[in-house]
C-alpha cells in the first residue's frame, strides 16, 4: 500500500466518524505533520504519513511532534495499513 493510499484511507475513516482530515501546508514551517485531524467534540490529531516500512521521520518531523505534544496536542505517525487501523480504532475509543 503507498503512502496515498493510506492517506486516502485515513481521509475517509475519519469522514466517517463525523470528523475532517484537512492536508496541512505552512509555509515557512517545514517538518509539520502531513494531515490535521478534526474529530467531534473539538478533538484535534496531528498525524505524519510514511510510506510503508519507512517509519523513521526526520529532525524537522521530530521536531514538530515534539513541540506539538508539549502542547498538549497529540501527534501520531503512520507508516503501515496496521498503524492505520489501529489509529483509527485509537480515534473511535476516545
């Protein structure tokens, strides 16, 4: 599975649970997470795609996981059809 295609299916698992998966770009801010996941009762994710077996994210990723988990915010990466499930399976139980 390519990393599109995780995306993809990360796009319309959270559409279903009444949440949106909004494609993060700032500008002048390199490393932000790939993907803004708004989710019913004001929760907010922050998760970074990988292509499958390729797990291992960069200073600049790490770097904004870290700062955004310092705020409270939680940050996720996902690299795998099975991180992916889990993940969704993570959102459904909160």
């Amino acid at each position: 599975m390519l990393e599109k295609d995780l995306e993809a299916k990360l796009v319309k698992e959270v559409k279903r649970m009444g949440g949106r998966c909004l494609k993060w770009v700032s500008p002048g801010n390199r490393g932000v997470p790939d993907r803004i996941v708004l989710l019913p009762g004001g929760r907010v994710r922050f998760v970074e795609m990988k292509r499958p077996k390729e797990s291992v994210i960069d200073s600049l990723q790490k770097y904004w996981c870290r700062v955004l988990t310092e705020m409270g915010f939680k940050a996720y990466t996902v690299s795998t059809p099975e991180e992916l499930e889990q993940l969704i399976k993570a959102f459904k139980e909160e």
